[in-house]
C-alpha cells in the first residue's frame, strides 16, 4: 500500500515536469490543450473532478505558463526553463518529506 502512495506521488510529480517540458517546445497547443480539457465554470461534480484531476497532474506548469504568457515568445522557454529548474528541487523537496512519512508509518504502524 504505501509503495503504491510512492508510486503515484512520483506520478504525478513526473506528468509535471514533462508538461513543462512541452511547454518548454510548444508553449501555444499545449497551453490552449489545458483549456480544451478543462470547463471554464463548472456547474456539477463530474466537471468539478475533471478540473481537479487535471490541475493535479498539469496544473503547475500550466500556472507557470499563465506567468510568462505575456513574455515575448522568445523569453518563453528561458522564464519556463527557470520555472522547471525550480520545481524540480521543490518536486526533490517535497517527495523527500512524503517519503520520510511514508517510511515512518511503515515501520511505526501496523495497518499498513
């Protein structure tokens, strides 16, 4: 149980820095992809779980993208770069700290 908790942490941690990756080398479609896979204002719980689902696993790169839209296109992937350097020590960071409470309930709780 708790390597599965590791696994999907590591996921999505990952499916992040590869959507700055692509926004790094095709900032316009994946930016516009986020949109179309997102509801502008959503009324009901399915829409609200897809929003949430979906800024789960790109929504920091999509935030980071919103910051430098207004960039000049060539400033883009140097400002995105910054961005991704960043999140990989803070994603380092906090992988490390969920790791460590995932080893002490292991080790100091039964039910898992």
């Amino acid at each position: 149980m708790i390597e599965l908790i590791r696994i999907g942490v590591i996921m999505i941690l990952t499916c992040q820095a590869s959507y700055f990756i692509l926004l790094i080398l095709l900032y316009g479609t994946m930016m516009h992809w986020y949109e179309w896979g997102t509801y502008p204002k959503p009324s009901n719980t399915f829409e609200k779980t897809v929003n949430f689902l979906t800024a789960l696993v790109f929504g920091v790169a999509y935030w980071a993208g919103l910051k430098v839209k207004k960039k000049k296109w060539f400033l883009r992937p140097v400002y995105l770069t910054g961005y991704l350097f960043v999140y990989i020590i803070l994603a380092v960071i906090a992988f490390k700290l969920i790791n460590s409470v995932l080893i002490y309930f292991e080790r100091n709780v039964s039910f898992f």
